[in-house]
C-alpha cells in the first residue's frame, strides 16, 4: 500500500479554557491568606494595579459587591445575589473596559501622589511603627532554641562542648526531641562520640524537663529524674510502656514487683508527664482564623449572611496612569505591554467581584438549606451534598466544591469551614426523613459521655437499637466505624476504665 499525503478539513468543537478564566477558577479555591498573597504578587507584576487606600478619582469611585449581603428566612432564599456565576465565558471581559473597586480614599493617598506625607504613621523601616509594638518585640516569649541557648550561656562549659551543644540545639524539634543521630555529629565534628554523649547528659538537665531526649522513654525518665522519682519499678513501667497502652495491668504487676495500689499510684505519675516537653514554646505565632462569612440572626426571625470585608483585598485599575502611559508608548512592544497589563488589571478586579459573589451565592444556600443547625444544634444538621447546592443556585458541582474549600463561617454556634455542612445521609426507620452523618456521630458521643458505672456501658450492638428506636437505621460496623473516628474506646475498655476510676 503506497503512502501519500493529503490535505483534510475538519470541523469540531472543544472546550478550550482560556488563561484569564483559569485564573478566576484559582482564585475561587484559594484561601483568604493565599489570595491576599496573589494579590500581592499581582500589584508588584502589574504597574495598572493599585490598592483601593490610594489616589482614587471620582470616575474609578468604588461600588460594594451586588448582592454583598443577604437575608434569609428558614424556609426561603432572597435571590439578591443570583446574578453572576463562575461558568463564565472568554469573552466576558474586554481590554476596553472600566474597573471598579470599592471603598474610599485614605491618608495613603497623598503619600502616593506625591503629596504632603503624614510622617507620624510611618514605620515601614524598621520595627519601631509605634510603641505598642516595640513593646510586643521586647516582651514576645523566646522560642526554645532561645530558651535552650540562654541557659547554655550560663552552664559553664567548655569552648568546645559550647559547640557541640550548640549543634545539638540546633538539632531540636519543636516537641522538644533531639533529632540528630549522635554519631554523626561525633563525625562531622571530630570529636570522640563519648564526648559528644557527656554533653548532651548536660543539656538534658536545662529546663523544660524531658528536653533533649531520643524517644518518648527517655522523655518521661529525665522527668522522673528531675522530681527525684525514677526508681527500678518506675524504670520497669517506662521499658514496658506497650503493656501500658494495652492496660495489661497484670503483666506490669508482675513486670514492675508492685500491688495494685503501688501501680495505680505509678501509673498517675506517669500520666501527669508531658510527652512534648516543647510545646509550650512555639517558633511562630499562631494563625489567627479569620472567617470569610458572618451569619446572624435578624430580630424578624431571618438568617442575615454577609461578606466579611476584612478578607477581600480591594484594588483597582489606575486609569489616570494607563491614560498616560498610553499616550507615551512608541513602539509596538510598549503598546503591547500596556495593553495586556491593562486587561489584566481589569480580569483580575472583576475576578475578585465575582469569588465574593459565588462565595455569597454559595454561603446563603447553605445557610437556607440547614437552618435547622443554626437555629437548634448539630443534631438538626441535615444530609447535603455538592450536587443539591449546585442545582439550587444554578452552579457546576465543581464550582461548589473550590468554593467551599478552605473557607469559613462564623456563625452563632461557632465558627466552622463551609465543607462541614456536607454531610452524608443515613436512613431513617419507617420512611422518615433521613439523618445527616454528623448528627449520629453527635449522638453516639452523647451516649458515651453519658455513661456513668458498668452497667451503663453500652455495646455496640446496644447503641445500634438505640438508635433505631430514636429512628436511625444504622448497622453496627458503622457504629464502630463512628466510635473509632470519634477516638472512642470498644465497651469492653470502656467498662475496665470505669471500674479503674472507681
């Protein structure tokens, strides 16, 4: 068979995602934190972009989200935000058009337009912005590194067992563990590993007690040692901790050479160790969770959801600037330029305006569709999945799904991510409406914790009928699948714990 060539046309269609809207599928999933810092990363790459705290002039004055707000009732939605989806099409923006933000001008302004400057507000060269703050940097509690370091100055140690400890320092975890291997630092230092061990027999009597150690037995003896309490029994009970853990209590009698009393007493101790002797010292402050949306309740017996503004970054696009820039563009390339940064610009603002709106639209279905949480608790959480609020407000369960990844709702129960109201439905005995997987977790916890004596324990073939007869119908490996999530222990522990407690 001869080969050949030759020339077909084809017609077809395919789905082709631009970059632009690339973009605005990212920024949907992207949290607060990470959005402020793409943000960022925009205004620095595009010279048109500008924060809303700038010279804003009275044509690039800003407008609030629509539908920045809603109110809702238990058994209805207001629709204020339906307009706007994410499902959007490439041809939504044009490099002709005018951006908006929102919010009013600043006393940034004028140090932007190169007028007078409010000199008493700055501080962006250095750490003293204000006492309060020079105050917060004198007064921050020391890391353990620093903890650890400062007692070093004060142990009187040799030059060269100063640096062996301070290689072991460097080498402690944030629990407070060594975790380096002993002789590789002898290696790498040259030194003998005898040497090596005697310093670190040093550094393990600094404060916190239990810092420095290998394992979680070394851990709990330098504790021991420390109150003067790390005796053959107690040094029997720590080599022996797996027996400990399985609640063997006749084996550590045996073990250990103790009555029941004696090991009672030995086992407290133990329990009243910290296992992570560095974790009172943090090497970074924490995060502060900052919710992405508010929900009240209204006097008129409305659900009011609105959008926390603190969490959106607010820019604008410079016209003044463009209109400049513009007229002094010789060649093709600078036009060239100009013009994509200013379509970008304009993507990236309307880009912001419709995350708020989706995650609105989003927030209030949500809210609409488990009111009965706000209004009543976790065992009024009813079943919810992706595809019914996607249906609902006219969205891809895709969407839905970047949406209600790593945001948060502050609520009056509580503050809890958006993803924690989806959950799944267990069948109701006789036909009845289904319950929501959360709640039955709730209640299996709550028959837990109810329990007071032996006889009070219950199976999980018990929990089981009990369930049934409050209208759950539920298997048993799912009980058990439930109880272990919720870290609880089988009846047959539980029953030896309270008769060890009694």
């Amino acid at each position: 068979m001869a080969l050949g060539h030759r020339l077909e046309l084809r017609q077809g269609q395919g789905l082709v995602i631009t970059p632009q809207l690339q973009q605005a599928i990212k920024l949907l999933q992207l949290s607060n934190l990470e959005l402020d810092a793409f943000v960022e990363a925009e205004l620095e790459r595009n010279p048109l972009l500008q924060r809303e705290d700038g010279p804003v002039e009275a044509e690039r004055a800003s407008e609030a989200p629509e539908g920045a707000t809603e109110n809702l009732g238990l058994d209805s939605v207001s629709d204020s935000a339906a307009s706007g989806q994410m499902d959007a099409t490439p041809d939504d923006v044009s490099p002709g058009e005018r951006a908006t933000g929102d919010g009013p001008d600043s006393e940034n302004g004028a140090e932007q337009a190169g007028g007078a400057i409010d000199w008493s507000r700055t501080g962006g060269g250095g750490n003293f912005e204000s006492d309060d703050n020079y105050e917060s940097a004198l007064t921050r509690p020391p890391t353990l590194t620093e903890h650890l370091t400062g007692q070093l100055s004060v142990a009187g140690l040799s030059p060269a067992q100063n640096v062996v400890a301070r290689v072991l320092i460097d080498a402690v975890d944030e629990t407070g563990y060594l975790r380096a291997d002993l002789d590789e630092v002898a290696e790498r230092l040259g030194c003998e590993l005898a040497f090596v061990e005697g310093v670190l027999g040093a550094l393990q009597g600094f404060e916190p007690a239990g810092v420095l150690a290998r394992d979680v037995r070394e851990c709990l003896a330098l504790q021991l040692n420390d109150v003067n309490r790390y005796d053959p029994c107690m040094a029997a009970l720590l080599d022996n901790l797996d027996l400990l853990a399985k609640r063997d209590m006749n084996g550590l009698r045996k073990i250990c050479g103790v009555d029941d009393e004696d090991l009672r007493e030995m086992i407290a101790e133990i329990r009243a160790l910290t296992p992570r002797p560095g974790a009172a010292f943090h090497s970074d402050p924490p995060q502060t969770l900052v919710p992405d949306v508010h929900v009240r309740e209204t006097p008129g017996g409305l659900w009011h959801v609105e959008l926390n503004t603190d969490t959106l970054p607010k820019v604008l696009v410079d016209q003044r600037y463009h209109a400049r820039v513009s007229k002094g563009a010789r060649s093709d390339q600078e036009k060239s330029f100009v013009s994509d940064c200013f379509a970008t610009a304009n993507w990236l603002v309307k880009s912001l305006d419709q995350r708020a709106k989706t995650i609105l639209k989003v927030s209030s279905e949500i809210v609409r569709q488990q009111d009965g949480f706000l209004a009543y608790g976790v065992e009024h959480l009813r079943p919810l999945n992706l595809k019914t609020v996607a249906d609902a407000i006219g969205m891809h369960e895709s969407t839905v799904s970047r949406v209600t990844s790593n945001k948060y709702m502050a609520t009056p129960r509580g503050v809890f991510e958006l993803k924690y109201f989806f959950t799944s439905a267990i069948q109701a005995t006789e036909g009845g409406e289904a319950h929501s997987a959360a709640s039955v977790r709730h209640k299996i916890k709550g028959l837990v914790e109810a329990e007071r004596s032996e006889a009070d324990v219950h199976s999980d073939d018990a929990i089981v009928e009990i369930l049934k007869g409050a209208g759950v119908d539920i298997a048993r490996r799912t009980v058990a699948k439930y109880r272990e999530a919720l870290r609880i222990p089988s009846s047959v522990e539980r029953r030896r714990l309270i008769k060890e407690t009694a």
